[in-house]
C-alpha cells in the first residue's frame, strides 16, 4: 500500500463553515442569523473552500519537506529552553578580606554546565539572616510573669511584646514568613566577619565601604519568594509586585537606606537576585550587642539581639529588608535568603568562530555548530573590504531590502539563512562568514535538586570558592520533536496566534512556554466574581499543571503559572473580551468501599489496586476520570459509577456498595454521607465550574462499606513595642 503523506489540518470544507460560523459572536454580533443565500453566508463559504483547497495540498508534502514547510509558516521547531537558579558563595580563605569578582559567564561545568548571568563581588563575610519571631505558646506562657519586669526594665509607656532571635536558612531552603511569624514585618541580615579580632572586623568593615580606592561596592543579596497559592477560581493576573525598601545599619545605631541597583526578583514576584550599594566604610557599623553595656540592645526597632556570643562578636553590620508599609502584608513567605548571590542559567558561551565562506549564491545557509542558541546573543560577523563587520538578524530575510546585511536565525537547528540579493544581500564568494559571540544550551537534564552543584569554575589566580545551591534549577525543557510541531501546526493555523473562540483560548493555553499545562477548560461568558450571573464579553481560563501519578493532593496550578498564563492570552485576546485565568475550585469528596476477593487474590495487592482505581475515576488529568480525559468539570459525582470502576480491577468478586461523604461545615469540617434518593443512590452535585478532590478514601474486605470516615485532620501585631527574650527565661 502507498505511505500515506502527514495529515498537518485535517479539517475539510465543513469544519470551516464551523468554526467561522462560531466567530460571528466575537466580530459581528449583529449578525444573528448567517442563513445561507446571505452574501456573509456567501463570503464564508468561499473562504472555507479557499482554505480548503489550501489545506488539501499542503496534506500531500512528503514527508522530507515537513521540517521547512514548518519553517516556511513561520512554526519552526522551539528551541530547548535553560534552566535557571540561584547559587551562593563565600570564600574559602578565612582569613581573607578583599572581595573576590565572579565575572559573568561559565560558572560551573558539573553535572551541566551552567553560566552567571551578571558579575558578582564575593565579599570576605557571611550572612546570618534573623526573625524577631513571635513567641509560641508555651514561649509566650513562661514571658507573661515576665512583661511587666521587663516594661519597668525598658523603662516603657506600654507593655511590651516579646521576641525571640531566630536564625534561618542556616541549613539551606526551608520556608518561613516574614510578615506572619515576626513582630516587626522584616528580615535581618546580619554581616558576620570569619575572626573576631578587631583588626579583621575594622578591615573588613573598610573593605565593604569601598577599600583604598572608597569606591562604593554592591553587595548581592538572593531571596527566594514562596508565591500564595491561589484560592478557588481566585483571578490571577499579572504578577503582584511588593515594593520594600532596603537598610544599612550605622555605628552609631541609625540605619541608612540603600540604592537598589538592580531588582532579579521583579519586586519579589520571583527567586532571583538584588544587588545594593554599599555606603562608605564610615556610615557601616552595628550597634553594641551586648546587654551589660546597653540594656536597650534589641528593643523596638534596632537590630534583633544575638544570642550566639560567637556571631555576636564576629558582627560587622545588619541588613534590613521591610516591605511597603502600606500593603499592610499579612503573610510573605520566603523559601531562602542569603548574600553574595548570582543567578545562573543553563547556557554555555562560545567565542568567535568560523562558520563557512559566502558563495555568492543566494539562500546560503550555515550551521552555528550548536543548536538551541540564544537568539539575544548571536553576533554574526561577514567578511568585507574593510574588515570583519556586523550583519543584523531579522525574523524573515524574504521581507528585508535588497541591500540589508541581515540573516535569519533557526534557534532549535542553530543555523542561519541569508538572502540572495533580491531580499537581503548574500555573502560576497570567498569572504568569510564568523559568529563572534553566542550561547546555547538548555533541556531537562539542568532540573538539579539543591547540592548538585558543588563546585565553581575557578580562574587562575583566582581565590577558592564555596558553593551553595540551595534551591533546585528549574525551567529547563527539551527541544520540540518534528512530531510534536506538526500536532501543533493545526492549532497555529486555526487561532493564528489569536484567541476569539473557546478552543483557541484552550489551545493557546496550553501552549503557554514553559508553563507545564496538562489540562484547560475555558468557561465563556464567566466571571469568578459572579458565578451564577451570565457574563457576556467574559472568558474564564481555568488551567490545571500536568502532573505524573495519582497521589494526593490533586494538582493545582501556583500563582505564577497561572500568571504565566494570563500574560500569553492577555496579549492575544480581542479587545473588548475581559479575560480571567483562575484556580480550581475543587469539592472535598470522601469515598468508602468495600470488595469481596476472588479465589487465590492477594489481599493487599487488590486493596491497594482498587483504590488506585476510585483515584483514577475522580482524577481531574487523563487517562484518569470516567472517559480517560479527566473528570469532565461540572459532572455529578455517582456512586453507581464508583462501583463500576472497583469492579474492574482484577481479583475483585464481588463490590459492596459506595458511599459518598462531605464535609459538613457546621461540624467542623467532619465527613457527612451524601444523601440516598429512593432507588438508594447516592449522587453529589457539583457546580459547572467545580472539580470532586478525593480527600479520604477507606477500602476494605466485606460486604458491606463503612458507614463513618475518619476526621479530617485540623491545621495548627498588636503594635507593642518588641523585645528580646532571652531563650534560657522560657
């Protein structure tokens, strides 16, 4: 039999009668009534058989000329794309006081190679971050005696609250808030010298003032932001930005504030890096620390008291991060914190080389001898009489001036194609063709857990570094396949990169880079604000991140995903539609079943199979739900249904019959059965815009299922002056 060409569209003529009939809302709401014999009608026809004629001979390409076809339409294959992280350094040499400079590029070549995205100055101190953290309760018991002590002690108005000093981060990642867990909304970072010695602190202190030379230094500063999940159908748009301020401390107990040179957290919307500007070494110090010489040391606005004596005495100064007053912040969770930071991508730079010599002939095409290039950072070099000299890259050298030096860039193959001076000039015959600079890389391979980057590229000369990774590298994706751009291409011809109907918004949605969607459901005429109330003009985006397994909790898209997503359709969406991309809104179900076994059945296997079996039937990603799309958003959930799916597993003789349980608010979340009709089945409604999230499952052996569930397990600034607590008082 004959190979059948690649179907790219397989729409025919009345697929696009469909879909251009589903447009008319969108463009033309006037038009109600698109009857054929209307010159519309008439237009739309004639339209769609054009097309159709177009998509029947682009089906007939054989198969060698798929990849330029791609090109041709401008769909070519996506590039990889990097991973990227945060890493943190210090000197090795504790003796050390000048700052070591980590320039921009290769950092690191183990397990994957990897490059700073901007120079970094390693200062000769480490960074102790601190909380002024709430006393807990058995904290707060022991100091209640103790506040009015210590309100005559402070000699305050007011009675006082305690805090206590609490280190963070010390051992890596860990999640804490500095808004919820503090008494005064703000993270610490005390400088700490590696001696003691006074010597050392006053060199090291002129050193992060500016050295011999008091030239002010920068110092980086890494966070890492924990984003709010969002809540049911909570709408999420661009990212919320959190304006804060930065603050030196002074010797004299005053703190100055600092410029910001540059924010890699977008006001932290996202792990990255801050680097400040350092006053000179006269306005750096720290108040005294000790009790004995200061009896106010710590109290109300200063610096948290340190208990460490040893840290205590290595101090050179604090750092203070405190968000806008104004957004009255009630939680902000940061997973890390920590100085002499740099952002590192999953790139590797090549120097100038040589990639051919021009032919005169036109369409010259060169390999850059890398794939996935950075487009950014090509620089492409030709050969002419007066030298080496810079050619431009232009999406498309078929629409550039004859006598435009440019070239056109595919970034997954890392080629570049030039005209034939009809469109675009082409390299002169003999005159060599250079790339003089360029990056490329990426891919799955760079997704490292924390600590698999160990190790620095170290110059000669150089000073020894210490690493730290303490978050994973995250981003990176393999190269789109041709199979993969060819099941896409019928999706890019339909919405043309526009999103008017239901399908485009979901098509689109899922093609958001490096979002990881598995799932879209697109609600028309839906505002999350007014649920019940139809919306018209109003589309809500409802994106579910894919996810291997079925392991509670089901999957939720974070905050910045689903604001990934708003930003690719946002730009994309007619002007008068109003767009929500929102959070699932999940139903807490619980399920209790029980099955007989057959003949020689291993009890545990069956068990654990037929709860992996209601798993899959309530799961929101396929192959789970009842069609193995998903459950489908909206449906009732059916005891009946449940049932079925036990009874297929292998090994199961008999099934009991289910029960259905929810929550009932009123008793404190405990599992309430839902209620049978006569025929003795039980079905929960859900709304159109709700998923069922199995909460608590109970399977057993018998005949009959458990008619009660397990409880739910239960989740454990008053404007008072703050003071320390002593940690030997509670």
């Amino acid at each position: 039999m004959p190979i059948r060409p690649p179907a790219l569209d397989d729409r025919g003529f009345d697929d696009l009668v469909a879909d251009l009939l589903r447009r008319i809302p969108a463009h033309t709401p006037e038009w109600t009534h698109a009857r054929e014999g209307d010159p519309g009608r008439v237009m739309i026809d004639l339209f769609a058989w054009l097309a159709d004629t177009i998509l029947y001979r682009a089906n007939l390409i054989p198969e060698r000329q798929r990849l330029a076809f791609l090109r041709l339409l401008g769909a070519g294959l996506r590039p990889a794309a990097p991973a990227s992280g945060l890493l943190a350094l210090s000197l090795e040499d504790r003796a050390a006081v000048a700052p070591a400079l980590v320039p921009a590029g290769p950092i690191a070549e183990k397990p994957v190679p990897f490059a700073a995205r901007t120079e970094t100055l390693v200062h000769a101190v480490e960074g102790m971050c601190v909380l002024k953290r709430r006393p807990d309760a058995d904290e707060q018991a022991a100091l209640d005696d103790l506040l009015p002590d210590l309100q005559e002690l402070y000699g305050l108005a007011t009675r006082p609250s305690g805090y206590v000093s609490t280190p963070v981060f010390q051992a890596g990642a860990g999640a804490r808030d500095v808004a919820a867990e503090t008494t005064d909304g703000a993270l610490w970072i005390a400088l700490l010298a590696a001696s003691p010695a006074p010597a050392h602190l006053a060199a090291v202190r002129q050193e992060l003032g500016g050295g011999a030379d008091a030239r002010r230094r920068a110092i980086s500063v890494g966070l890492a932001p924990v984003p709010a999940p969002p809540g049911p159908l909570e709408e999420v748009g661009p990212g919320r930005r959190i304006p804060h301020r930065w603050e030196v401390t002074m010797p004299d107990g005053g703190r100055l504030p600092l410029d910001v040179l540059s924010d890699g957290t977008s006001a932290l919307r996202r792990a990255g890096v801050i680097r400040l500007l350092l006053p000179g070494a006269d306005d750096i110090g720290a108040p005294t620390n000790d009790v004995l010489a200061d009896h106010q040391a710590g109290v109300g606005d200063r610096p948290p008291r340190l208990d460490d004596e040893d840290a205590a005495a290595r101090l050179v100064c604090w750092l203070k991060m405190t968000p806008d007053p104004a957004l009255r912040l009630t939680a902000l969770p940061l997973a890390w914190a920590g100085i002499n930071a740099v952002e590192i991508e999953q790139l590797r730079a090549h120097g100038r080389r040589t990639l051919g010599q021009g032919t005169g002939a036109s369409d010259l095409e060169l390999s850059l001898g890398a794939t996935s290039v950075e487009p950014a950072t090509l620089r492409v070099e030709v050969e002419e009489e007066e030298g080496m000299r810079p050619w431009r890259q232009v999406p498309d050298v078929g629409s550039a001036p004859a006598d435009a030096r440019v070239y056109s860039l595919d970034a997954e193959a890392g080629a570049i194609r030039f005209g034939g001076g009809v469109r675009g000039m082409a390299p002169a015959a003999g005159r060599q063709v250079q790339a003089a600079f360029m990056r490329s890389g990426g891919g799955a391979v760079g997704n490292l857990p924390p600590g698999a980057i160990a190790a620095v590229i170290r110059p000669g000369g150089a000073p020894r570094l210490k690493v730290l990774q303490p978050l994973p590298t995250a981003g990176g994706a393999e190269a789109e396949s041709l199979a993969e751009a060819e099941r896409r291409l019928p999706a890019v011809l339909r919405h043309a990169d526009r999103a008017v109907t239901a399908e485009d918004y979901r098509e689109l949605a899922l093609a958001t880079p490096g979002a990881g969607i598995g799932r879209v459901e697109v609600l028309e005429r839906f505002d999350p604000n007014d649920r019940f109330v139809s919306a018209p003009g109003a589309v809500a985006v409802m994106a579910i991140p894919a996810r291997a397994g079925l392991e509670a909790p089901a999957p939720r898209a974070d905050r910045p995903t689903l604001e990934a997503v708003h930003d690719w359709l946002d730009v994309r969406r007619p002007l008068a539609t109003q767009l929500f991309v929102v959070g699932t809104d999940y139903v807490p179900v619980g399920v209790s079943a029980a099955v007989e076994l057959g003949d020689g059945a291993s009890r545990e296997a069956v068990l654990d199979a037929v709860s992996n079996a209601i798993r899959a039937h309530l799961w929101a990603l396929a192959p789970g739900g009842p069609d193995g799309r998903g459950w489908p958003l909206g449906r009732a959930l059916d005891d009946r249904e449940i049932e079925v799916a036990m009874g297929r597993v292998p090994g199961v003789r008999a099934v009991a019959p289910a029960r259905l349980f929810i929550r009932d608010p009123a008793a404190g979340g405990a599992w309430r059965p839902v209620p049978e009709d006569a025929t003795g089945r039980a079905r929960l409604r859900i709304e159109r815009w709700q998923l069922p999230e199995l909460a608590m499952l109970a399977v057993a052996e018998g005949d009959v299922a458990s008619d009660t569930l397990p409880p739910p397990s239960s989740a454990s600034g008053d404007g008072s002056i703050s003071v320390p607590v002593v940690p030997e008082l509670c």
